[in-house]
C-alpha cells in the first residue's frame, strides 16, 4: 500500500513540474516578442510617434487627442509618472499634430 502511495504522488508532482516548466517555457519563447527592441531614437520620426501613442496611420485629430490624454494620465511626472516617458508622449504629439 504504500509503495502504491510513493508511486502516485511521484508521477503526481512529475506531472505537475513538468507542466509548470512547459508554462514558463512558453511564457519566456513569446513574452519577448510583446516588447520593442533597443530604446528610443535621438530623433523621433513619425512611425516611433505612432508607436509611442500607440496610433496606426491614419490618424484623426480626436484619436490624437484621445492617445495622448490616455497616456499622460498614465504616466504624469505628478502622479508619480516618469518625466522621460512624459516627454516623449508629448514630442510624439507634437510631431504628429
């Protein structure tokens, strides 16, 4: 009986960290792919500003608007957002309007 009870829960805890490395394994082969590579270019141009907004062509005066208002209030140097960021937000807006 109880080698029967060794038995199960070894193939139980088997199963069970085999499936949770498949788990991390997929999350790190895809999770790298969400974000862009290398940072921000010394001169932003129009497609970064579409990415920083996160806007495809074309582009309407109230998407604009919209973008920007959803990200500064997400990332305001006032509300404890980074200014970096901030300021990006608002050259892509600039460059865009």
């Amino acid at each position: 009986m109880a080698s029967a009870t060794v038995i199960g829960l070894s193939l139980l805890g088997a199963g069970l960290a085999g499936r949770v490395g498949y788990q991390m394994f997929r999350a790190s082969a895809s999770g790298a792919d969400k974000f862009l590579r290398g940072g921000f270019k010394a001169k932003m141009d129009k497609a970064e500003a579409l990415q920083v907004l996160g806007l495809r062509d074309p582009i309407t005066s109230n998407r604009l608007k919209d973008a920007h208002r959803r990200l500064m209030l997400a990332n305001h140097p006032d509300r404890g957002g980074s200014p970096y960021l901030a300021g990006k937000v608002n050259e892509a807006k600039a460059l865009l309007e």
